[in-house]
C-alpha cells in the first residue's frame, strides 16, 4: 500500500494477502528474545539483618522476610546474614557500602540505629535520609514521672535554709543509659517545655529503670520498645505514672495519641495542658527527629537508588503481611504495630531532618546537659 492508500503497482492480491503469513517468520525471533530475558535477581536475594544472628531484630527479619517476598516475581532464592551487634551501627556501614541498587538486599535495622546517626556517633558512616523505607515496627514511647505532669512544670524544689530564703528549684533526674538512648525524645521535649533535668547515666535496661522509680534513685524514665502496656504496669507498682508519650506517627503525625496508648497524652496534648507554646523551629524538628526514632523498633529499608518499580514489588509483599494469622500473632502481644508504604517512609523522612535540625538537637544536648557525641 502507499501512503494514498492505493495498492502499489508491482503487488498483487495474492501477495497482499499472504503479508501476514510472511510476517511471521520475522516475529519470532522477538518473542524468543521475550522468553529467554534475564530473570530478576539472578543471584536470589539477601535479607541483611543486624546481629546477633538468633537475636530480636534478626527473628523479625526471618519472619517477615518470606512475607515481603511474595511481592517479588516467583521462585526467586534468598539468603540471610546477620551482621554486627544489637545497636545495627555495623550493619547499617556495612549496608551503605554495598553496590546492590538493583534491590536485591533488605535490611532490617534497630531504631537504635537511627538514634546513633542523630547523636552523631564516630562510628556511624551511614544515612538514613539514603534508605527507602518499606516497612516499620512501631512501638509506643513514653515519658513516666514519679511527679504528675503540673508540678513537674513548677520544678522540684530545694528545701530553704532561712526563714526569709526562697526555695530554688533543682532538675529533675531523668533516667538515662550511655551513651544516651531513646530518652534524647525526653531530653529535647523536656527542654522545650522548659523543665530543668539533668541526666542520671548507667539506667538502659528496664529492671534498672522500675528500679530506679522505686528506689526513687530517679524522678523521670522514657520507656518504649515492645510490650510497653508490661513495663507501664510495672513502673506504676513502683509508683511512677505516664505523662505524655510521643504520639502516633507515621501518617497520623505526632499530634495524636499513640493508637495503642489511647489514654496517654501526646507530647503537644502536654505542652498545651500547661499552657506551653511550642515554636515550630529547628529544635522543635530535633525533637521530632529524636521521637520518630525512638518510636522504631526495627525498619525494613531499601538503598535510595533502588528502581521504583523494584521498590513497589517489595512494597506489595509489605503490605499482604497485614493478611498474615502468623506474624499478627507475634506482633500484637508484644505492641508492635507494622506500618508499611508511604507512612512508613515517612518515620525515615522525620527522622533525618534538616541540617539545621540536627545541629540544633545535637547543640542543645551539649549546652544542656553536658553531653557530647562519642
């Protein structure tokens, strides 16, 4: 045919009915070439979890690895290996150095990992503003008081020395491991609503933290990670009481209450409470930064380079766990609630502010409370 639509002169009807029989011959190479493709990950894939290999963040790597992979094309192999301590500094250097923008590595890295980058450990070669998060195991995070939350705006008095003295107030003690843990939430909230603290190092386990509400060794403790409802039970025995916690995140944002702590007050639910304006400026970015961490018991992450749509698939496994009997019956009695695609993204995102935030956080930790990164 030509470009008029008249049939060109040296064609015949037989020859133009016999085009597609022609045809053929030529297509089949292409389909050829179609099922013979490369397979997706030729290699299979890793699952990178931090050490010790039969510890807590690499039982949830074992467990919702195979979950998340049902969103990868069929009959891919995996593998698993667990790298360095508890704290997943280890891990996490070793997960930024790695060449696999293809996806064919998912780490599986504590909160604590988040809190060493935020503090700026020596160690730490990573950044998680780098990682795409496909999944988080939330945790509530709370601030528990010996004192209710009024009097500890006032301020904890010194008892005067002279009938026309006038008491002074001293900090509180607030309860913290060292270096600093998931109470920086604390440090940085308490310091906005302008309570003076000081810190009380050596208390990270939660026997040494009850302890220390019950010895009244301590005023204050930040308690998060799973089974919190437990160790709230418990710190009540031992007559503190909860004051705010760090609210929902994800999605629904540090404004509301945390859905599994219904009766606990978020961070802002307090400042307001006390009638305390807090600025929305760099330090308050620090404290988001310092709470979204806090909040993390584990995420699930991809390196930044990933292709989109590779990032999708593993996304689709994420979210078809939400289906599973299986995990739902280790997660819900331990407190753990799993967040998957954008609202999961969006704990990194609060996590790794600005510069500005992070220098303001880092700052007020120092001018505060005499602590320095190690």
């Amino acid at each position: 045919m030509t470009r008029s639509g008249a049939a060109s002169p040296g064609v015949g009807r037989r020859a133009l009915l016999s085009l597609p029989a022609l045809a053929l011959p030529a297509m089949r190479p292409v389909a050829a070439a179609a099922q013979t493709a490369a397979p997706a990950f030729p290699a299979g894939v890793t699952l990178l979890s931090s050490g010790p290999a039969y510890g807590y963040i690499a039982g949830w790597a074992k467990l919702l690895g195979p979950h998340m992979m049902d969103g990868l094309p069929p009959d891919i192999g995996s593998s698993f290996a667990a790298m360095g301590g508890p704290d997943g500094v280890t891990v996490c250097n070793a997960f930024g150095a790695r060449l696999d923008p293809d996806g064919s590595t998912m780490m599986f890295a504590p909160g604590a990992a988040l809190l060493a980058w935020l503090e700026g450990d020596s160690r730490v070669k990573y950044d998680p503003g780098r990682w795409i998060a496909t999944l988080v195991g939330a945790t509530p995070a709370v601030l528990v008081g010996r004192a209710p939350l009024a009097r500890l705006a006032r301020g904890r008095m010194l008892p005067s020395r002279g009938a026309s003295s006038t008491p002074a107030a001293r900090p509180w003690r607030l309860a913290a491991s060292n270096p600093i843990g998931p109470e920086l939430a604390a440090f940085m909230a308490l310091d906005l609503l302008g309570v003076p603290v000081r810190p009380v190092y050596g208390l990270a386990d939660r026997a040494s933290l009850i302890d220390g509400l019950r010895r009244q060794t301590i005023d204050l403790a930040f308690l998060s990670g799973p089974k919190l409802r437990d160790t709230l039970a418990q710190a009540r025995a031992a007559g503190g009481r909860a004051l705010f916690s760090t609210g929902a995140q994800g999605c629904d944002g540090p404004t509301l209450r945390d859905p599994l702590l219904p009766a606990v007050p978020s961070f802002l639910e307090a400042a307001s409470i006390l009638g305390t304006t807090i600025p929305n400026d760099d330090r308050f970015a620090g404290y988001e930064a310092a709470a979204a961490a806090a909040s993390v018991c584990f995420t699930a992450v991809l390196p930044d380079l990933v292709p989109p749509s590779t990032v999708a698939e593993w996304r689709r496994g994420a979210e078809l766990i939400g289906d599973s009997l299986s995990v739902a019956a280790v997660a819900v009695p331990q407190g753990v609630r799993l967040i998957t695609g954008v609202c999961a993204g969006s704990f990194l995102t609060q996590a790794s502010r600005s510069a500005a935030a992070l220098d303001s956080l880092r700052q007020t930790m120092q001018t505060r409370y005499g602590w320095r990164a190690s």
